[in-house]
C-alpha cells in the first residue's frame, strides 16, 4: 500500500535512487605498468561514458583509492614489477569488500592460470589481452550493475514502506556512528522520540487505511523539517518516530524538538480530502557518558510517558 501524495513513499524513494544511479558516472581506476595498454583500456572506457583514472603501479593505485573513496571499480594488469596483480587484489580486499568495490583482472600472459590466480585473490572477473572492446564493455556493465543492484537493495533495506522514512534497523545502524563521532569531539548528543497523540482514536473514527495516510503525512513533515540539518530521522515503530540531534545538548534537541511539536499542532493535514490535525509528545535524552543507545532510548521514551502523562502535545526530558 502507497499513499498518496507523499514525497516519501517507497516508489519515490526507489525512482530517485534508480535516478541517482543513472546519472552517477562509475569512476573506474586502470592500473597498467605499460602506458600503451592503460590509454586503450582508457579509451575503450571513456567513449562509454565512464570516468577513468590511470595508474602504473600497485602503491599508486592504493593511494589513489584512499584520496578517491568515490571510484567503483579497478582494473589491474597482472605482471607488472613493484606489486603485481594478485597482490594488488589482494590488499583492496582488506579494504574493500566486493559489494563496494569491483575488480577486474588482466593479462595478455598465455597462462590460463592468470585468471584463476586473480579470482582466488579475489577478483570479481576477468579479462584476456588483446581483449574484444565488446567484451571488455560487457563485463565493465554487468560488474557496474552488479553494484548498482546492490546499493538499490541496501536502500530498499534501511527504508520503511508506508512512509519512505529510514526504517528501525537503519537507526540504530547509523546512530552508534555518529554518537561516537560526536563523542570524539567531546561532544554530547541527544535522541527524541515522537509518538502521535490519540492515534488509535483516529483510526477508530476513520479507520487503518485513513490512519495510514495520516501516518504518512506526519513522516512526509518530519522529513522536511530535518531536512539538510544532519539529525537522523526515523520511524521506529507504529506511530512513534526517533531523532538523532548529533552533536547537540538535550536542552538543545529539547528546543528543536518544541518547535516540531508546535508546527505540527498547528499543521491542517489533508488527509483522503478531510482536514485533519494531529499533535505529538516528545521525550527527550542526552546522550552523554559510556551508556548504550538502548539506555538513551529507554530515558527518552521515559521522558515521553511524561509528556502523555502531562497532557500531551507537549516535550519533556
Ligand atoms: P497516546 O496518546 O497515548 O499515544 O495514544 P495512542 O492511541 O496514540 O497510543 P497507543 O499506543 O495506545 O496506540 C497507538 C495506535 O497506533 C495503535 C495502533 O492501532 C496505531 N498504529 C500503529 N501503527 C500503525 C500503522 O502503521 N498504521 C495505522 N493506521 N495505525 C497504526
Ligand atoms: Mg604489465
Ligand atoms: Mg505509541
Ligand atoms: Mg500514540
């Protein structure tokens, strides 16, 4: 089920991923110790609309990786003097998983071999030199598909269905990360959860579906007054909403958060053609010492049978 009009539906979401995706040019990194193989792989790449770096050695490659995390893919000779090809995959597979970067290895050697020793090493596929430009383009496509299919699916995973919001499983997987990024700039944070007030009561008078698309436009206001700020919005269950403040003291987040509260009270939501107004309660929790998400969750959500408590439509730490 999809409710209309949001900005925030899944379909949106997955149609400017796919967007996304087709615009982005695939940065793919060539690394050839003979000039004259690099240029033709460069070529063949470069009328296919790809962004191509080049490099003559392993060390280059490495370094370049570490200055460009943007580049998707390699393509590495095999015999080449410092650090040859396997060894090269080998060490970006330290690094790099294959769900995040692709490697292609070639080689004009005779050996049949090659191409076992480069997919042992951990290389996604394989190509003999003199190559056919056709089938260096295919197989460029396919590994680029390949990634594509993946970061697709990764967002599909970290998004709620019925509101295009981040999803559950996707907030505690980012909030831990910035937590301690903040931490490492001395610096606290603060988490909000939002539960709409009388909700069950809406749903009784107009029914789940209503319910649903109310859902939705509160998500789709949410998202909006977040946006561009970098606080880490998410539905974390039925009615109930989670904000990371990274960064910010609960005083701070409890300001933010008000203001939310307010807006929304006074928001006139258009729901199935009815006019329809809905408030929030707010539970506020600093995030400070060595304690884990979880125990900032259970404060705030505290703080928030408080804030029913008191009347609702209201924020409380
Ligand atoms: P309170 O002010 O105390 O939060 O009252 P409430 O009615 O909102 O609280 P309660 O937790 O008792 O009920 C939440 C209701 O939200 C119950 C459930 O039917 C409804 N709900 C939860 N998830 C969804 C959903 O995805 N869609 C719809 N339509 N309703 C939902
Ligand atoms: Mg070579
Ligand atoms: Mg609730
Ligand atoms: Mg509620």
């Amino acid at each position: 089920y999809v409710p209309k009009d949001s900005a925030f539906t899944l379909e949106t979401v997955v149609a400017t991923a796919k967007r996304a995706l087709a615009n982005r040019q695939t940065r793919i990194l060539i690394v050839d110790d003979t000039a004259a193989t690099r240029k033709l792989l460069a070529h063949m790449l470069k009328v296919q609309q790809y962004q191509v770096i080049e490099v003559g050695s392993g060390d280059e490659a490495l370094s370049v990786l570490e200055d460009n995390p943007d580049i998707r893919l390699v393509v590495s000779d095999y015999y080449m003097p410092a650090m040859d090809g396997y060894e090269l995959t080998r060490r970006l597979r330290r690094q790099f998983a294959s769900n995040r970067l692709r490697v292609i290895g070639v080689s004009s050697s005779n050996d049949r071999m090659v191409s076992v020793g480069f997919l042992k090493a951990g290389a996604n596929d394989f190509i003999s030199m003199p190559f056919i430009p056709e089938e260096l383009q295919c197989r460029i496509a396919s590994n680029v598909e390949t990634l594509e299919q993946i970061e697709l699916l990764h967002n599909l995973a970290s998004r709620d269905a019925l509101t295009g919001l981040f999803n559950r499983r996707h907030f505690f997987e980012s909030a831990g990360r910035l937590i301690e990024e903040a931490q490492a700039k001395n610096l606290t944070s603060a988490v909000a959860i939002l539960d709409i007030d009388d909700f069950k009561q809406l749903n009784d008078s107009h029914g789940h579906d209503f319910g649903d698309q109310a859902l939705a436009k509160v998500a789709r206001y949410l998202a909006q007054s977040v946006e561009g700020s970098g606080h880490l919005l998410a539905r974390i269950g039925g009615e109930e909403f989670a904000i990371l403040f990274p960064g910010l003291s609960a005083k701070e987040a409890m300001r933010l958060s008000d203001h939310i509260r307010l807006d929304i009270s006074h928001e006139i939501l258009l729901v199935d053609d009815r006019q329809i107004t809905l408030t929030v309660s707010i539970g506020v929790a600093e995030i400070g010492g060595q304690g884990s998400l979880d125990q900032y969750l259970v404060a705030a959500d505290r703080a928030l049978y408080t804030a029913k408590h008191e009347g609702r439509n209201c924020v409380r730490v």
